[in-house]
C-alpha cells in the first residue's frame, strides 16, 4: 500500500452541509476500497491566491490515505465526476529519506586556544567558577596601543617612512 495526499477545492457556492456531506462521503468511499485515513481535515472556507473557475474563494480540504495503487483510479473518478469540486490534486507520498547528523564542534571554553592577532602576545581565559568571573587580561604591549594616536605624530611617521 502506498501513501497518497488528496487536496480538493469545492465551489463557494454550496453551503457548508454539502461540503461535510462529501468529505464523509469521500472518506467512507476510501475506506471502503480497502483505504486506510491517517491524516484529514475538515474543508474550510478559505480565499484563493488566484480565481479557479471565476470564484475568489472556496473550501479547501485535505486528506491523507493508504490505498493499493488499483483503487486510486476509482477513487479520482470518483473527486472528477463531483460537480461541486473545483479543483483537487492527488500526490503518491514518498517517504522521507533520513538526513545525515551534522557534526558539531566542541566548543568547551577549556580546549579553547587564542593566536596572537594584531600585538596580542597571550590571552588569559580563567574557567568561571560560581564565585569567580570570566576574566581577560592584556599584555603590557596592548595597554600601550589603547593610547589616542594624534594626527601630527602620523604625518611625521610617513615623512620618515617615505624620506621626504
């Protein structure tokens, strides 16, 4: 038995008796093919993205079944030949194939290792206790790059650099 999703639109103008009536009706004419419900949904009236057969809206409705592939035909003859059903679509439901895992990476603060960037010789982590915070240290060698740079100072350093 093979797996198979039904989607149908039925036209806004029957009333909401009749829409019920024939998703009782469908469900009972699965069942009754040897079908097996394992999803449904009630049709509800919703608003189209686009008009099917000059209605803006109508009801929409789902079902999910099992059923032999011989009996799908009878079943879709037996959605096409309804007057009331605007639209529907019958789709073989393949299973889903499972996914790889993903690796993640360990990111424990212990096997964290730091490479000096930009002047910085080493870089302290201390592993927070419940009485301790996370605490950083920086070199002597960063505590003077955190001083302001003055234009002047720069202008002569490319004078020097560039011999003029």
């Amino acid at each position: 038995m093979k797996t198979y999703d039904l989607t149908y639109i039925i036209s806004p103008e029957t009333n909401s008796e009749e829409v019920e009536s024939f998703a009782k009706e469908l469900e009972s004419f699965i069942q009754s093919k040897g079908g097996t419900i394992a999803k449904q949904t009630n049709p509800a009236a919703k608003t189209l993205a686009y008009p099917i057969k000059k209605h803006a809206s109508g009801f929409v409705g789902f079902i999910e079944f099992q059923a032999e592939p011989e009996f799908v035909a009878e079943i879709k003859k037996m959605v096409e030949d309804n007057k009331k059903v605007n639209r529907h679509m019958l789709v073989i439901k393949y299973p889903e194939m499972a996914r790889k895992a993903r690796r993640t990476r360990n990111k424990d603060v212990d096997a964290f290792i730091a490479e000096p960037k930009h002047g910085i010789k080493e870089v302290v982590v201390e592993k927070k206790t419940e009485d301790q915070p996370v605490q950083l240290e920086k070199s002597e060698e960063t505590k003077k790059d955190d001083k302001k740079v003055e234009l002047k100072d720069i202008e002569q350093k490319l004078e020097e650099l560039l011999g003029e």
